[in-house]
C-alpha cells in the first residue's frame, strides 16, 4: 500500500521538474526564443510599411486620375452636347449620398442636360406596415381618380401602393412616352401627363403627407431619371423594404421615361444586399443600366454615358467597379453641334446594339 509521504514526494517531484522547466526555458532557451519573435517582429513591420507605401502609391494614381477626369469631364462629355436638349429628374433614396446626387448634377450639366429637379423619397414611402400602407393607397386613389389615371396591378404585391405611387408621380414629373414592344402592360396604361398647375398639386399632396419632399421644378417634365440609391447595405438584404420599394420604383419610372439609370456609391458597391446588388439581381435590370462608383467622377460620367447609350438604342448594362464593365464601350458619341449641325470631328459614331461602331458613309 502507498503511504501518504509518497504521495507528498510525487506532488512535490512534479512542481519541482515544473519550475526547472520554467528555469530553464528563461534562460538557456531565453535567447534563441527572442531572436525568433525579433525577426518576426521585424519582417511583419517590413511588410507593413510595403503595404502602407502600397497603398499610399495607389491612393496618388487614384487622385491623379480623379483630378484629370474633373478637368477633362466636360471635354468626353461633348462640351454640352452629349445630351443637349434633355432633361432629368434625380429621385433620392433615403440615405442617398451627397456626394452622388451633387456629382451627378455636375456630369449633367457638362453633358448638356438639365436637371429639373429632385423628388426625395422619405422613410415613410418605404413602410410596408399595414396603417401606412392603407394610407398610401387613400392618396393614390383619390389622386387617380381626380386625374383620369388608371392605375394598373403592382408587379409585386408588397410593393403596389408604392409603385401606383411612383405611376402617379411620373405622370406629374415625365413626359408621356410611346410605348415601346419591351414596356410592361402598366406602363402602357399610363395616362398622359397632367398640366403643370395638376402636376405641381398632386405632388404637392404627397409632400404634405410626409411621403416625399422636392426642390426645383420637378413638374418641368423631365424625360430622364436618374435614381441615388441609399449607401451601405441593409441587413435584410433583398428582403428589406427600402429594397423592395426601389425595385418597384425603379420599374415604374424605367417604363415612364426614355432612360432610367439607378447609381450608388463605391462603399456599398460589391456589399451583398446593397441596392444594386438586389436590382441587379432584379427582372427590372434589364431595364434600367446601374452605376455603382456615382462617388467618383468616373461613375458620374459613366451615368451620363449610360444614358446616352440606351437613348441611342443600346441595352441597359451595369457599369462600376464590382464585376461590371468600367463604362459603355465604346463611349457614346456627343449629339451633333447645335451651331455647325454636324458631328464633332475626329469621333465615331455608334449605333444602338451596345455602342457597336458604325462606319460613316
């Protein structure tokens, strides 16, 4: 039998090899083990100071190409003439960046459109809660009917009040557009547009509501949209409202104008459940073209080359930095010179399958 000293001598065995262990590891060990975590520090500290020089490389080029296309934007744009005569009317999301809605304004103005104002969709637009969603469909009804505007089934069922919305909406703020053999039955159905006095009222009534505010003068018929969507990424991705509206939204008026082009900016671009993501993601896509770096002057520009590529018969795309063509290739050729009537020199121009190049006869 074991006595009880064993045990006190095996208890006391094992603590004492422990602190020789522990002896030996802090000092005939101690060097080579510094050494080691040393080195490691240094390397890790090289390469950190790569990368830092690396991206501070990359940040210049980024600035420098920034800066030549801010100067050079008003030149690929066509000195005003890429898309004279047109007029646009931006429609924010909530959240929508100010840096997309003001660049965007810029990149119109050196194309040659005008931009006649902005509808701003506010948070309660996008409830899809009962009692909102009731209130909503009163004020549709009541503006359709003292419109003449009939207004026809939703595509999606959570979404109709807010697209009968945006039906009525178009027919205060864009002008009537023949149908075309790829619009949807509702936009077919569209009334045509109201007086600006009618105009003006019936979104008037909205803005009291509290479902949208505008600035400018929306009701100066625009005949091309451009829509901001929100930054970053809701948590219920395609399932969040504020997606689902846009999407509804983006339907209608693509159906109501000649072009609709939904932009984001870079920090949500590639984010899964970002609004570009969902819309790309969407039937509607092949509607409507979508910008996803609208924060750069790049993306602005590519906005207004989109446009230009669909009204000269071209399909929509997507366009940006997140698995998508940088922009329209090749670039779409400036309306002709309003003072000579001809066509800027030395520029192809292009048909309407994708920016295809024609050759002149």
């Amino acid at each position: 039998m074991i006595d009880f000293r064993y045990h006190i001598v095996s208890i006391v065995a094992v603590f004492l090899a422990l602190a020789v262990g522990i002896v030996l590891g802090s000092t005939a060990l101690q060097g080579d083990t510094l050494s080691v975590l040393e080195s490691t520090s240094n390397y890790l500290r090289s390469q950190l100071t790569t990368a830092q020089t690396q991206r501070e490389a990359f940040a210049a080029q980024a600035g420098a190409a920034n800066s030549f296309l801010q100067t050079s934007e008003s030149l690929i744009l066509g000195d005003g003439r890429l898309l004279a005569g047109h007029k646009i009317l931006l429609v924010t999301e909530p959240g929508a960046p100010d840096a997309v809605t003001t660049g965007v304004k810029t990149a119109a103005a050196d194309a040659g459109a005008a931009v006649t104002g902005e509808v701003e969709l506010q948070p309660s637009f996008n409830d899809l809660s009962g009692a909102n969603v009731a209130t909503l469909s009163s004020i549709n009804s009541s503006l359709a009917a003292g419109s003449g505007t009939v207004l026809a089934a939703g595509t999606s069922p959570q979404t109709t009040s807010q697209q009968d919305a945006a039906q009525l909406i178009g027919t205060a703020v864009l002008e009537k557009q023949q149908p075309q053999p790829n619009q949807n039955q509702r936009s077919q159905q569209n009334q045509a547009g109201q007086s600006a006095a009618s105009a003006q009222t019936l979104l008037n009534d909205y803005v009291q509501a509290g479902y949208i505010t505008t600035t400018g003068s929306p009701s100066d018929r625009a005949d091309l949209v451009v829509i901001i969507a929100p930054g970053g990424a809701p948590a219920d991705g395609a399932n969040d409202p504020l997606n689902q509206v846009l999407v509804a939204v983006a339907q209608e008026f693509a159906g109501d104008s000649a072009v609709t082009v939904v932009a984001e900016d870079t920090a949500s671009s590639g984010q899964p459940g970002s609004a570009l993501s969902v819309l790309r993601s969407a039937s509607v896509s092949s509607q409507v073209s979508t910008i996803d770096n609208a924060d750069m002057t790049q993306g602005q520009i590519t906005v207004m080359q989109a446009i230009a590529t669909q009204l000269a018969g071209g399909h929509p795309s997507s366009y940006g930095i997140s698995g998508a063509a940088v922009s329209p290739a090749p670039a779409p050729t400036p309306s002709l010179d309003p003072t000579t009537g001809t066509q800027p020199t030395g520029q192809p121009s292009t048909s309407g399958n994708n920016g295809k190049q024609v050759k002149k006869k």
